[in-house]
C-alpha cells in the first residue's frame, strides 16, 4: 500500500521528491538541510531551523519548512530509505525516471525474490503433475496452490 502511494507520488509534476537514507530515526538531510524527523515512519515533518543551524547548515527564508513523509516502513533487513517531498520546483521527467529507479532497486530484492522462487516452484509441480496426472486433478490442485499461494 505505502510502495504504492509513493509511486503515485512519483508521478505528480508539481512536487520535488528526494529520496533520502536515514541516518537514525530522527534524522536525515534534504539539499543537505539537515531536517529532524519526530516520527520514523509517517507523517509531517518540520524543518527545525535551530537544529539545522547548530548543524552548520544556513537556510533561506523563503525555504518550504513543510516535509511530508510519504514511503513508510521497508521490508525488514532493507537499508532504511524514504522518499521526502518539497514544492520548491516542478518536476522533470529526468526526476521521475531516476528516483522511480532508486526506490524500485531498494525495494526488488526483499520483494521479488520470494515471488520468483514460489512461481519456479508451482511451475515446476505443474509441468510435473502434467506428465503423471489427469488433467481435472491437476485444475484443482492448481487451483488450490494458487489460493494457498494468495493467502499468504
């Protein structure tokens, strides 16, 4: 669900999305401002000028202080990554296509290799139960792989 609403943001032209690493969990940069995050996962996060400026960092007036933190938790084991959006300048297709790249790389492994080994598996008992077994039982346990399969 998460994955899907910041590919949804992806796409919307008039948002910057920077995807950042978290450092910890209160804790991350944006334009190298350093911003101070007060929830790890979700919502609004404000630029806390102090911080930054103990951090060394100068930031303009006229600077969104606004940040929304749209991807929320990882699979596990994932290097800890989110996606920040500002409105300081329309979005090009070259931001979309490189940031759309970074969050798919971070996500593929954990998500996809699971799903390839299952559809290897059930490939390879159907081609089996195909050479030994009447067709109807081999629709039904299809079938029933396949709901087991989803349920999971």
């Amino acid at each position: 669900m998460e994955r899907v609403k910041a590919i949804n943001h992806l796409n919307s032209a008039y948002k910057v999305i920077n995807i950042v690493q978290l450092k910890n969990p209160y804790h991350a940069s944006i334009n190298n401002i350093h911003l101070l995050i007060t929830n790890e996962y979700r919502g609004v996060m404000k630029l806390v000028t102090e911080f930054a400026d103990k951090q060394g960092f100068s930031i303009l007036v006229n600077t969104t202080q606004d940040v929304h933190l749209v991807l929320g938790e990882l699979p596990p084991n994932s290097e800890r990554y989110c996606i920040l959006e500002t409105r300081l300048r329309p979005l090009t297709e070259k931001d979309i296509k490189m940031q759309s790249n970074l969050l798919l790389d971070k996500l593929s492994p954990q998500i996809m290799r699971p799903i390839i080994i299952r559809a290897a598996i059930l490939t390879i008992l159907v081609v089996l139960l195909n050479k030994y077994v009447d067709t109807e039982a081999i629709n039904n346990l299809e079938l029933f792989l396949q709901n087991f399969l989803s349920s999971n």
